[in-house]
C-alpha cells in the first residue's frame, strides 16, 4: 500500500478578501473530492488573500497509479479554473 501526497502552492490574483478566497476554494475543493476520491484540505497560508497552499492524499496499492492521479489532478486544475495559478507542485509517495 502506498500513500501519495500533492502540495499545491496557488495564486488567486483576482481575490480581494478572504471571504473570496474561500468563494474560489471550496468549490473547487468539493470538486475534487467528488470527482478524485481524495482527501483535500488548505494547509497552509490561510490568512493571505492573495495564495494559498492545498494539499491532497491519495491511498493506492500501487504507486504508478498514485502518480497518474495526482498528475491528472494537477492538469485538471489548471484547464478547469483558469482564474486560479499554480505556483508549485510537490507530489510525495510514500
């Protein structure tokens, strides 16, 4: 069994509040959730408007196929939510 973990550090240019940022993420988080069968929660950098730092886990017995989710996470991020940018990217198997 292998656990895969993704780190998304994200931009969110045109928030103005928090109130905002939490407009833009949860959607986007129940999204993913729904779709992915993963965990996701915002991790870090919960009091800045502008960025924040998500993270997903992921539980499989193989860790090609870990990979393959978390990528595809990451690629449908970016095509569906063109509002939102991503900074960085860490995928971790363990």
């Amino acid at each position: 069994m292998a656990v895969g973990l993704l780190t998304l550090k994200i931009y969110l240019p045109y928030v103005h509040s928090l109130k905002e940022k939490r407009h833009s993420l949860l959607p986007l988080q129940n999204r993913i959730r729904k779709k992915y069968n993963v965990s996701i929660a915002e991790t870090d950098a919960q009091d800045a408007w502008h960025s924040s730092i998500l993270t997903c886990a992921v539980v499989n017995s193989q860790a090609a196929a870990i990979q393959a989710i978390l990528q595809q996470m990451v690629t449908d991020i970016e095509q569906e939510n063109p509002e939102i940018i991503i900074e960085s990217e860490v995928i971790e198997i363990l």
